[in-house]
C-alpha cells in the first residue's frame, strides 16, 4: 500500500500531467478548426454541385 501511495505522490508532483492537459487543449482546438474547414469546403462543394446539377436541366 505504501509503494501505491508512493506513486501516486509521485504522479501528482511530476511535471507530465499539465503537460498532457495542455496537448489535449491542442488537440481539441486542432479537430474544431478542422471540423470548420470541413463544412466550409463541403458547403461550397454543395453549392458547386447545385449549380452545375441546375446548369445540365
């Protein structure tokens, strides 16, 4: 039990945990602008699609 606690003392204290919280902030932002451009580009995509679908009737 003393080597648990010992540990977890450990993690706690080291360095590597706001390390990994600052990442997944990254992460997160790096997959919202991501999903943006998506929709953005299949937005226009549709629009394209529409005209030329308009065009050829």
């Amino acid at each position: 039990m003393t080597k648990f606690a010992n540990s977890i003392k450990k993690f706690l204290v080291s360095e590597d945990g706001p390390t990994a919280v600052e990442y997944a902030v990254m992460l997160a932002l790096i997959i919202v602008v991501c999903l943006a451009a998506v929709s953005t580009v299949g937005t226009s995509a549709n629009d394209k699609f529409t005209e030329v679908g308009n065009y050829l009737t």
